[in-house]
C-alpha cells in the first residue's frame, strides 16, 4: 500500500531530483523557498506527465548512470580540445569526414535517445539519423582516419554502459 503511494507520488524520482535541482540553478539564488518551489514543480510535473510514459525504464542503475555522466562530461572536454585543435591546424582540403553506421544493441527508446544524445553532445560527432526499425544510428564524424575505430568507440564507450544502465 504505501509503495504504491510513493509510486504514485513520485512516479520518476530521478526526474524529480533533476527538475528541483534544474530550478534552483536557473533561479541564480538558492534559497529554501526555492527549493520548496522547485520540489513541488518536481513532484507536480511528473505526475501531470507520467500517462506520457506508459513504458518508464524499470531498475535505472543510478550509480551506473552517475558513472556515465561522468564519462561523457570528460569526453566532452577533450573532444573539444580535439575540435579546436583540428579546427587550427588542419585545413578544410586535409579533413576526413565520414558518415558512419552504428549498429546498435539497444532496444529501449529513452536508452537509444540518450546515446543519440550523447554522441551529438560530444563535438565532432552529430546523431543524424536512426534507422525506420531502430537498429541502427547515421553518425556523422568531422575528421577520422578510422571510421571502424570510431564505430567501435561509440560501441564499447557508450552503448555498452548504457546497456548496463538500463538492463
């Protein structure tokens, strides 16, 4: 019984913490008013929006998904060292840019929209497309002498952890 008060009541816990935590961010004042506000709209908001999420992922690894992000802020750093560094040095007629498919493993749409996401984040590297079935990704790539190294990256890098994270 009082799970399925706390189920109803927090229907997404992960985007509960991340709407009160965005709030106060975008308030520039972190007050305890504020945080009261930004609990309540992180309450309110998921349940007004959870019949929008009939299939929610169930059994979100957090420690997985904190690892993650992590990851992802670190490559995004270096990748735009890597950018500027292309960006400098190399002239437009020595860049090699590839299209590259990414066959994909995933089957979940949210973990699917987070790598799309991820790879589009990261600079150098765009999510163009998605296949009609969903097996696999149109990944373009601003310079790469491998493009199978870059496929397998993105792969071994992201696919798999979000595979762990949303098994």
């Amino acid at each position: 019984m009082m799970t399925r008060a706390i189920r109803w009541l927090l229907p997404h816990p992960l985007l509960t913490v991340i709407l009160t935590i965005v709030w106060v961010l975008l308030q520039n004042e972190f007050s305890a008013g504020m945080m009261v506000f930004g609990l309540i709209l992180g309450i309110i908001i998921p349940i007004i929006t959870a019949a929008y999420w009939p299939d929610r992922p169930q059994g979100l690894r957090f420690g997985k998904y904190m690892v993650y992000c992590c990851v992802v802020i670190w490559d995004i750093i270096v990748a735009n060292i890597q950018v500027a560094w292309i960006v400098l040095t190399k002239p437009n007629s020595q860049l090699k840019p590839a299209w590259i498919v990414v066959p994909l493993n995933l089957t979940q749409p949210e973990a699917i929209t987070l790598l799309a996401g991820t790879i589009t984040l990261t600079p150098g590297t765009v999510s163009a497309d998605l296949s009609n079935e969903g097996h696999s990704l149109l990944v373009h790539v601003l310079h790469t002498d491998d493009p199978d190294a870059v496929r397998d990256e993105i792969k071994q890098r992201y696919e798999a952890r979000l595979e762990e994270i949303f098994a």
